[in-house]
C-alpha cells in the first residue's frame, strides 16, 4: 500500500474512532464515514471489510495510542508515586487537548458492547480490562512503596479508577460540564493516597 492508501486508512481510521466515541458504534453509519473522510464506498472497502471490521482496528489504535501516549510516559517514571501521579496527569492533559477521543471512545464502545459476544463486544471488553490491569500494575506499585492507601486490593481500585474516568469524560463531553477534569482527578489521587 503506497503513502495515499495509508493516508487513506488513516483518515478512516481517525474519522471512525471520532465518530464512534461522539454517536456510538451503532449510531454511526457507514454514510456518516464516508461523508466525513470524502472518500468513496469502494476506496472504504478496499481498506475495511464492514464497519465492524473498522470499529476492531479502531480499537487496535485505540491500544496503540494508549500504549505511545500514556504507559510510556508513566513507566518511564522510576518512582512509584510520580508514575502514578504522572498517569493522572496525562490522561487529564490529553482529555483537554481536543486531540485525543480515546477515552470517551473506550466508555462508549465498552458499554454499548456490554453484553455483547462477538467480535468488536470481545475486543472493546478485553481493551477495557487491558486498562484496568495497567492502572492495577501503577497502583500496586504504589501500594508497595507506601505512597496508596493498602486497604484495599490494586484490582478494584483500579476498576473504580477508570470506572470513575471514563464516567467523568462521558459526562463531561455529552453535558459540556465546565467540571475541571485535573480537580476531579486531584480529587480522586487524594482519597488514594495514606
């Protein structure tokens, strides 16, 4: 694939991972995409097999960016308490900066998909969880150097922690709430900490 196919996957890509975390997967036709990246049905096909299709490497990316975007930065961090302060940090940063959807784009796909058991209900369950057990991993740590509160076990603090995100992020975007997200995760660090 030459430099205008991977320009053009790109951009579906891009387009179908907004359009998914604003409407939903099910919300979102294939029209809407097509509309938004100007392309045409077959240059679609060519890329993508279904929506489905689309909406599993959306996800693929989704993991992709997190893994560049927020766990690389984190565990560069040699402190415990620093990584930890450094994941809240950068998850508020990039929700801010209007450049970043991946968030909104997990909680929605997540809860659309709940009970569902194909493939994209299997791939947006399994990134979930592949977040939670990084937050886990970053909590542990912490717990371990006695930055966090020890009472309760990494696991579910870390599946309130992003249960806890990922509803301030929807709520803030479908209420255009003014709440500031760092006050909100401040707030969050400080019930954590001893």
């Amino acid at each position: 694939m030459g430099s205008k196919g991977q320009k053009t996957r790109s951009d579906i890509l891009v387009a179908g991972a907004r359009l998914f975390s604003l409407h939903g997967y099910s919300e979102t036709g294939l029209n809407d995409i097509l509309e938004s990246t100007s392309i045409s049905k077959g240059a679609f096909y060519y890329h993508f097999k279904s929506k489905q299709d689309l909406a599993v490497a959306v996800l693929e990316k989704l993991r992709s960016d997190y893994e560049r975007e927020v766990f690389e930065p984190v565990r560069a961090r040699p402190d415990p308490a620093e990584r930890m302060k450094t994941l809240l940090e950068t998850l508020a940063e990039l929700s801010e900066s209007g450049r970043w959807d991946n968030c909104r784009l997990l909680g929605r796909l997540t809860q659309e998909f709940a009970r569902s058991e194909d493939e994209l209900g299997e791939e947006a369950a399994e990134a979930l969880k592949w977040l939670i057990d990084f937050w886990a991993e970053i909590i542990e740590d912490a717990q371990g150097a006695a930055v966090l509160r020890d009472d309760i076990a990494a696991k579910p603090l870390a599946e309130l922690g992003v249960t806890f995100y990922l509803g301030a992020i929807s709520q803030q975007k479908s209420t255009d709430d003014v709440t500031d997200l760092r006050e909100l995760l401040h707030d969050f660090y400080t019930l954590l900490i001893r």
